[in-house]
C-alpha cells in the first residue's frame, strides 16, 4: 500500500486504522521525515511496524501498540507515548525532547542538541544573507523614472 494511503487510514483513527493493520503483515512507513506530526494516534495498532526516520513530532500516541516498532531515527519531539506498548522497540538516534514516555515521565534527552543545531542554522543563515549584500551598495534609479537632465 502507498505510504501516503497508509497516512490517510491512520488519519480516521484506531477504529479504522486497527482492523486494516489485523490483516496486514507489516507496515512500512519509512521514509525520511513522512509526515505523521500532529496526528492524533490514540490506540493505534504500529507492532513491527517499520517508522525509520518518520517524523511523529507531537503526534498523539498515547496507548498506541508499538512492540517490536523500528522507530530508528525517527523524529518523536513533543509526542505523547504515555501508556504506549514500547517493548522489544527500536529508539536507536531518536529524537526525544519534550516526549511523554509510557510511564508518563517527560523524555528530554535530546532538547540540548536541538538547539545547538538551531542555533548554528540561524547563525548560517544570517551569514549567507551578509555574504549576499555587496559591501558600497550603489543607489539605483529605477528605470520607470525619468532622470532629469543637469540644469545649467
């Protein structure tokens, strides 16, 4: 099935979602920054299910069955996990920062880097828009104006 069919499934909730997911094999979903943020995941059922490098930023997932999930690298910053099944789950380089573990504890392992890597993008950023400015800029005269010829 398409990634982004899969997306919409899980979009119409557990109710929809878990009785499809009953009858499939697996599920893979990786794909680098697919975008699951925000989704309201309550319940769902994503055991073996292959999320490498999904982007579940402040998705909701609370009591969701992820037993056995690969969640390598995925992207789990301000998600709710409180009563999730994370047993046997793959968590290798993933992003944790403001995210609501099983047991209800708030996972901040990550949050420093963040904004180390934030940080260093905003100070690329205003150094190309420097780089971009010439050094004695000249005044332009746009060309729909007339230039009035020297009066003597």
């Amino acid at each position: 099935m398409a990634k982004f069919a899969m997306l919409a499934l899980l979009k119409q909730g557990s109710a929809v979602w878990n009785p499809w997911r009953k009858a499939q094999q697996r599920v893979n979903a990786s794909r680098p920054f697919m975008p699951w943020e925000a989704l309201d995941l309550q319940g769902v059922n994503l055991s073996f299910a292959d999320l490498r490098q999904v982007n579940l930023s402040r998705a909701d997932l609370r009591g969701a069955n992820l037993y056995g999930a690969n969640l390598q690298g995925a992207n789990l910053v301000g998600a709710n996990l409180q009563g999730a099944d994370l047993s046997n789950t793959d968590l290798t380089h993933a992003i944790l920062c403001r995210t609501v573990m099983p047991n209800g504890i708030v996972h901040n392992r990550d949050c420093q880097q963040l904004r180390q890597a934030y940080q260093a993008y905003q100070a690329q950023k205003a150094q190309r828009t420097q780089l971009a400015q010439p050094l004695n800029p000249k005044p332009r005269t746009p060309a729909h104006v007339p230039v009035a010829p020297p009066s003597h």
